[in-house]
C-alpha cells in the first residue's frame, strides 16, 4: 500500500497553467493523464483540466490515441 503525502495546491490562473504544463511536457514528452500533470506541478485539478483543454483547442498539445485492444 502506498503511503499518502502531504500535497500543496498551487492556485494559479488557467494561462499560468498552460505555461507550467508546457514546460512540464517539454521536458517529459509522451502521454500523460492530466491528473498526474496536476500532482506534478502542485496544480488544482479543474484548472489543470480547463488549462489542457484551451491548449488541445488551439493546437499546442494533441489526446493520446487509446491503446485499447
């Protein structure tokens, strides 16, 4: 069983997020859940989710594609 942690929530502005998810994403390319982004960068999840969601709208970042069998 994993232990729980003590997180710290950052509260932030939505284009504050799309800027540290960017960087976030820049330096660990690849798929990611947005709840895992949220954790990493000590974000509020709906404002990681609002924040992700403007950024696949304009083009800057693309859903993974379900590797569902």
């Amino acid at each position: 069983m994993r232990k729980a942690e003590l997180i710290s929530i950052r509260d932030t502005s939505r284009s504050h997020a799309e800027k540290l998810i960017d960087g976030y994403l820049t330096k660990h390319p690849g798929p990611h859940l947005a709840s895992e982004i949220a954790e990493a960068l000590g974000l509020e999840f709906r404002t990681t989710l609002e924040a992700i969601k403007r950024m696949i709208d304009s083009g800057r970042v693309h859903k993974a594609r379900s590797e569902r069998t």
